[in-house]
C-alpha cells in the first residue's frame, strides 16, 4: 500500500516493499520513485543485542597449519559462540566442517575445499550458525591442510 504526505513544496513516497524517496517538488512536476531495496544494506555491528544484553562484535584470525581438529575460538563459560562472518583459503584439498567442541558435533555440513581456493560467508545479522553453550569453535578436516582466514562472532546466552 502506498503512503504519501506532502507539506510545502515536498513530497515523500514510502511503501512496504522498502521504497523510499523524498524530493522537493513544485506542484504537477513529475517525482521518479527508486526501490531502496536494490541498494547496499549496511548495519552498525559495533555492537548487537541478545535478548536485552549489548554484546560486543569479536574478531579473530584463522591459521590452521597441516592440521585435522584446530579450535578456532576458545569457550566461554555460560556462553554460545555465534558466527557472524568468515573467510578462509584452503592450501589443501579436503572436507571442511565447522564443529561445536573440537572433534565434537558438526553444525554445518562437510564444505568441499580445493587447492589454493577459499569461500567467504559475508556479515549474516541473525549469524550463520553457532555453537551449544561453553563450547569452543572448532574446524575439522578430513585430510591434513593449511588454512588461513578471519572471523567476525559473538558471544551469546
């Protein structure tokens, strides 16, 4: 459903299918309305709520070395670790699965790896999965290999 108000010379155009436009305008001039939807989304991630909790965004690094069960994030009491964003490179061909606890329980299915070749999960605001409570975020490989990445996470209730 289509919304306009108008006051003095403007004229703004809102709609439940995310657009939005606001332009000064004299009466019978024509208004070009654009669908905001179709341009870039940004979030402030500085900080997010869980619940009524303000946690704070976490960064850290990936470098696992010729390695099968690596933790990438260490537990935190009372806590779940919430994946927000990563990116990695494989040196090695292989199966990826990201584990809560190290050798523990996967939650995500096995990624397939190829050499030199890597893949990039971008900023998620619900999270893209995230561990059971005091575990620590581990990767399991199926064969030995190299990786090297970043990750965004919280901490979570």
């Amino acid at each position: 459903m289509l919304q306009t108000r108008s006051s003095i010379n403007l004229v703004a155009v809102t709609n439940s299918a995310g657009w939005i436009f606001s332009q000064s305008n004299t009466n019978g001039s024509t208004v070009t309305i654009i669908n905001s939807s179709r341009l870039a989304t940004t979030y402030d991630v500085t900080y997010a709520m869980d619940g009524t909790a303000l946690v704070t965004m976490k960064y850290g690094t990936i470098n696992i070395v010729n390695s099968t069960n690596t933790i990438v994030v260490n537990a935190i009491s009372n806590s779940r670790i919430k994946v927000m964003s990563v990116f990695l490179m494989s040196q090695g061909t292989g199966l990826l699965t990201w584990q809560s606890a190290t050798g523990g329980v996967g939650i995500t299915g096995p990624t397939y790896l190829a050499t030199n070749v890597g893949y990039v999960l971008p900023f998620n605001q619900n999270g893209w999965f995230q561990t059971g409570v005091a575990a620590e975020l581990g990767i399991n490989l199926t064969t030995p290999t190299s990786i090297g990445g970043c990750i965004s996470y919280l901490t979570t209730s």
